[in-house]
C-alpha cells in the first residue's frame, strides 16, 4: 500500500481577482485568492477524501507564508513544499469577462515556483503515490523543466502512473513553439490526459475536439483522455469507445478559473477508484457527470484552493438536476 493518492509538482501562487466592488477613492478591488493549477487539483482531491502531497517552491515573504499555510491547512503534505528566499512568490491578476471565462496576467520574472531544483526533490514522495501529476507551467524554464522530467521519470520508475494536463498559458511562453514542443513532451509521458477545446485546437489545429483526439490518438497510447469544452460540457476517451456529458451551466457563475483543475481532481479520483483499466461506459458517464456537476459549482465562487466543494455538496446538487 502506498502512503499517498496522488502527488503533484509545480506552480503555487496568488490569483488576484476583482471582487466587484471599488474602494472609496473609486479603485477596483482584488481578492487574494491561493491558487495553482496542480495544488487546486490536489485540494478538491482532499475534499474526496484522497491523501495527497505537493513538490513546489514559494518565495521567503507574505504570499509565501500564506501560501504554505493554507496547502497545510487543506490537508495536503508540504514535506516537499520549499521556500525560496532569491526569488519571490509569483502573483497572477484574473481578468473576468462577463460570462465568466478570464484571461491572465502574470508576475512571475522569475517566480519561486520557477527556481525548483532536480535535487530538491524529496523522491520518496514520488515513490510512494499511486499517482503523480504535472502540467507545462513546470516546463517554462529549464531548472524546473529538469525537476519536473526527473520527477516524471521517478513515477514511471516506481510505478506510479502519470497524469497530466497542458493548462497551456501563453503569456508564459517566450514562443508557443516551446508550449507545443513541452505539451507533446507531457502526451509522450503521461496515462491521464485532461486537455481543453482550446488546447486541442493549438496542438493539432483541429476546431473539432473528436478530430483532435483522433489526431493525439493516432500519435501517442494514453489510456483515458478527457476533453473539457465549456459550455459544451466534456467528453471521454477510451479504448475503442468515447462518452459524452452535457454541462451544468450555473446563473450564479462569476469566474471559471480552477473549474479544470475541479474536473481533473474528479478524474483522478475515479480513476483510484476503478483502476486505469476497470472503465466501462457506464462508469465514465457517472465520472464526467459528477466532474461536471463539481466543475460548474466552482465557477460560482472566486478562486479555488480554499473554496472546492465537499463531496456530499457535489452529490446534493446532482440529486437536485438529475
């Protein structure tokens, strides 16, 4: 038996979002939300009741410090969540358009989470997950890139199978090529692909998301790939099939950041519970309705690391739809 679920390696930071009001001199303020794409997921995987650990750096200051608190806080190991006191803890502001999708600017020249180093690794973390999970924010500079395939190459060594989802960020790339050349990387490598209609269409060209995966699938053997499309709702592949799952659109929504990183936990999690090779049609159906179902409840608050649903919120709001 292994000690954890799931580990994740990569970006922890700060999403500054505008809460909707104005100070008294008529400026906007922002919220400081704590975030990261591989931390959400780990958080909403706590919430079910996963046993999860975390590899990152934050930076030696106030973001930092709370940072590390709140990981502590959710329940996720931090034995491996370092500080580093050159470079600080990166901050993204959140910028939300009116249906809710939001774009990103970034402060982060270098952030801490970039400065991560291969022999900072605590392995034994690795080597004692069922799971290890990473994207390709990881990958935008070469120490961490190096970290981040020593980690890989650590789960694959220790049996652990890999997830992973591309979060393609531009505005962190100094070309897309690079993106490309890391989101193939990460193809090549992983069992669990959680990938969006965006990023399917940067990678293969294609608008449609079935003719994407042919495209990914003809190239490289991942077991389940699951395409998120928004509005459009979700879809899964595997072996010779595919399952489709309408969305739960929400009135309530104010922003959808982290509502991928909630899908991912819930992938993940059925996939401890049924075993990479225990799917059935039935089976992938429930997984993206209730991923979907704890997708669309996250786009109804601001942030994500502190603020993911519990499961029985997640199975109240589907016996209310369903």
């Amino acid at each position: 038996m292994k000690k954890f679920d799931i580990t994740a390696l990569g970006e922890l930071l700060i999403d500054f979002t505008a809460d909707g009001t104005l100070s008294e001199q008529g400026n906007r303020l922002f919220e400081a939300n704590p975030g990261g794409a591989p931390c959400n997921v780990l958080a909403m995987l706590q919430k079910l009741g996963r046993h999860t650990a975390f590899i990152g750096k934050v930076g030696n200051d106030f973001f930092g410090e709370m940072l590390k608190d709140t990981v502590r806080e959710a329940g996720i190991n931090t034995d491996n969540l370092l500080t580093d006191s050159d470079a600080p803890t990166t901050l993204a502001f959140v910028h939300t358009a009116p249906d809710g999708d939001r774009s990103f600017s970034f402060y982060r020249n270098p952030g801490a989470d970039m400065m991560l180093c291969s022999d900072e690794i605590n392995l034994e973390l690795i080597k004692n997950s069922r799971i290890f999970h990473f994207g390709t924010l990881s990958m935008t500079d070469p120490n961490v890139e190096a970290a981040t395939k020593a980690a890989v190459e650590a789960a694959k060594r220790y049996g652990a199978l890999v997830s992973f989802d591309p979060n393609l960020r531009p505005p962190l790339w100094k070309n897309l090529d690079t993106a490309r050349e890391k989101i193939l990387y990460g193809l090549s490598q992983c069992d669990i692909l959680k990938i969006s209609d965006d990023e399917i269409a940067f990678l293969t060209g294609a608008d449609d998301a079935d003719a994407g995966i042919n495209i990914i699938r003809k190239k490289f053997d991942i077991p389940l790939i699951c395409a998120t499309m928004g509005k459009k709702g979700s879809k899964a592949y595997y072996k010779d099939f595919s399952v489709y799952r309408e969305t739960f659109l929400d009135i309530n929504t104010v922003e959808t950041t982290g509502a991928g990183d909630t899908f991912m936990a819930c992938v993940l999690d059925a996939v401890l519970e049924n075993g990479i090779d225990g799917f059935d049609e039935k089976k992938l159906y429930d997984m993206l309705t209730f991923a979907n179902a704890a997708s669309s409840i996250i786009t109804t608050r601001r942030g994500a690391l502190k603020v993911m649903p519990e499961k029985a919120e997640v199975l109240s709001f589907l016996a209310e739809r369903i």
